[in-house]
C-alpha cells in the first residue's frame, strides 16, 4: 500500500480534481493512503520538519505547493519520491504539474476573437509562472491577430495575498476600460472577483465586459453572479499521470521524469460570455435563437423566421459579426455541445445524437471528426479521465 502525503489548498477544486486522477490509478493498480496537509501546516513546520514528519508517517510520494526557496530535495534525500504542483514557478530537481498555459491563453484569445470582440484585457497575478504564461499566450495570439494596441492588463495582485480585494481599484480599471471588452482572467477565482467588482459598480457583465476564467470550478463557476464561463482543463488526467510516474520514479531511483504538462479541452460556455461584441440587434436576436434550440435540429431557414431579413443580408452582417456562416455557426455549436456531453456524460454515442436530436449518428460523427480531428469515440477517449 502506497502513502502519499499531498500538500495543496484544499479550498480549490484544483487539488481534487487531481486527487481524482490519483484515485482512477490506484484502482487500476494497488491502493493509495493519502494525507492532505494544508499550506499553513507546511510554513509552520518549514520543509525539513515536513520531512521529518514523512520520514515517520513512511510516506512513498510527497506532491505539493512549494515556495521557490523552499528545498524539495531533502524529501529525495530521505528516499521520497517528489512531484512539485507550480504554484509560483517551476522546480529544476523535481518534476512538476504543470500544464500548457501558453495554450490555454491562445485558446481564450480564439474563443473572444470568433465573437469579434476588438478590445482585451488580462487578469491575473504578477508573481506565478501559470497566470504570466497564460497571459503571453493570450496576449501574443491577440498581437497576431491585430489587436495588440487594443490590450490592457491588471497583473498587480499578489499570489500570498489570496484574500485580499482590492475591490475599488478593480472597479476603477473596469470603470476606465472601452466597452465592449473581452477579458480573460488567470483563474476562476480572479474571475469571481473580478464578477464581483463589476456587480458592485455597475458595469454589465456580458453586456459591457465579457468574463472568462480558467479550471471549470463548476461549483463556482455556477454560483457567480452572472453564471462564469471557463476552460476546462484536465486537471484529473494530470492526477492520473503524476501518479503513473510516481510509480516509475520508486521502481526506478535514477529515473527523474518530465514534467506532468496537462493540456485545456476547451471552452465551458456560460453567461459571462454569453453575447458577441455587436450592436446589430438583428444579428443578436438570430444568435440568441441559434443558442436557445441549439440542442434541436435546427438550420438557417428556422433563423430566418425568427428574423426579419432577407437570407443574404442576414448572411453578410451575421459573417461580418462572427467571421462564421450561419450553418457554420450552427454546426459549431451542436459540434461543441456534443462534445461536452462526450467527457460529461456516460451516454453513448448513439444516445447523446438522440439527445441533440440528431437522427443520422454517421452524419454528425463525420461533421465532428471534421471539426475535432477525431471521432466521437475518440474523443471520449481522450479525454475519458475528465468523464463525470
């Protein structure tokens, strides 16, 4: 039986969700004893009286939140094996759970720029290596794109001040930002906040700023105030990894391992992100129609009851808005909701096209494989550690 002493804050859904992943591979191996110690326990015993502490508790594998100057090398001196979680930046002589935040920050940037949103800004912390990174890549994908004078950040919260708001100053840099703007916040807790600070001083969310945070904390993600939309990341397949290599690490004492680099999934729509930077009304109420029946078998000539214009005028000002056709759009979506029920749901394949109304399981199987680059049962496959 293994013993893992796992230091990470418990308030997150983070560290459960990677306890989740550790817990799929010790049922397909052997069982795991796990303590969870908070970060407070760790500063008041310092590094080497937690390593005392383990040395006597026999654990096998110790993951944590380490400070930079903290020594993770006395665990491995001790015949502990060490995988450190990045919270402020990466170990040179352990291996890290980290994940591709550079990609996750283009993801975001993809995301706002089909809306056509042509203003952006970045919320984050000054001082963790996943909140600059995830910055970068939302930033330089929006450079790309031709929007880099349109950018604004926030970047003066510090990560050891986690419950301190700086509520009116964020308000103020709300207040001061052109309208409509898209911001991509580091984390769904910087989202929250920054949700927060909206309500508080009036600015509407989606309507004026567009809100999207990252790790899909459903739980926090549906309490906000509107409802927050995030990226999913597979937090639980990382678990999963970390603990796989956890294992070849104690059956091989010179094996040091790479990093666990845990990749997004996609977007998790919600409200906060709910409109598209436009003030065509006709253009947002054939959107509006396209998200209420999405989950139906809907097509362009249904669009075109709901809104009174010709087919090819609708057509123009809707590309124009979305850079999408109708029935491009419209496949997007159905693609995009058929995928989340794939690592949502146990339903099969033929169950979920039923569900979205979908008589011909080849036919959308084919337009997925398009869109994804893999079929449905691929899909899931790949993402199967992130099945609810």
């Amino acid at each position: 039986m293994l013993r893992l002493l796992f230091i990470s804050d418990f308030t997150e859904q983070f560290a459960y969700n990677l306890l989740k992943g550790i817990m799929l591979f010790s049922r397909e191996t052997e069982p795991w004893v796990v303590w969870k110690m908070p970060p407070s326990t760790k500063r008041k015993l310092g590094i080497p009286g937690v390593v005392d502490w383990a040395v006597r508790w026999k654990a096998d594998i110790v993951i944590g939140q380490f400070e930079p100057d903290e020594d993770v090398s006395l665990f491995s001196s001790k015949g502990i094996v060490v995988l450190a979680q990045d919270y402020k930046m990466r170990f040179r002589n352990c291996p890290n759970i980290t994940a591709d935040y550079l990609k996750t920050g283009r993801m975001a940037a993809d995301y706002y720029l089909e809306k056509g949103f042509r203003y952006f800004g970045f919320f984050g912390y000054k001082d963790a290596c996943w909140s600059y990174e995830r910055y970068l890549g939302f930033r330089h994908r929006v450079e790309e794109a031709g929007y880099g004078d349109s950018f604004y950040l926030y970047d003066t919260q510090n990560i050891d001040n986690l419950w301190f708001f700086e509520s009116e100053k964020i308000a103020d840099w709300l207040k001061s930002l052109p309208k409509p703007i898209a911001i991509f916040a580091c984390d769904d807790n910087q989202a929250a906040l920054l949700l927060e600070a909206a309500n508080a001083s009036g600015v509407e969310v989606p309507l004026d700023v567009s809100v999207l945070g990252v790790d899909n904390d459903e739980v926090l993600c549906n309490l906000t105030n509107p409802s927050l939309s995030s990226i999913k990341v597979d937090i639980v397949n990382g678990g999963y990894m970390a603990a796989s290599q956890a294992i070849e690490m104690i059956n091989d004492r010179k094996f040091t391992g790479p990093d666990i680099i845990m990749q997004p999934v996609g977007v998790v729509s919600r409200d906060s992100t709910s409109l598209f930077a436009t003030t065509d009304t006709l253009v947002i109420k054939a959107l509006d129609f396209i998200k209420a029946n999405a989950s139906k078998h809907i097509n362009v000539t249904d669009v075109l009851k709901v809104v009174p214009l010709s087919r090819r005028l609708l057509e123009i000002r809707f590309k124009n808005v979305t850079g999408m056709t109708i029935y491009s759009y419209i496949t997007l979506l159905r693609i995009n909701m058929f995928a989340k029920m794939l690592v949502t749901t146990k339903d099969t394949v033929n169950e979920i096209a039923m569900a979205l109304d979908e008589p011909d399981v080849k036919s959308i199987s084919r337009r997925f494989k398009t869109l994804k680059g893999c079929t449905p049962s691929e899909y899931r496959e790949l993402h199967y550690a992130n099945c609810e």
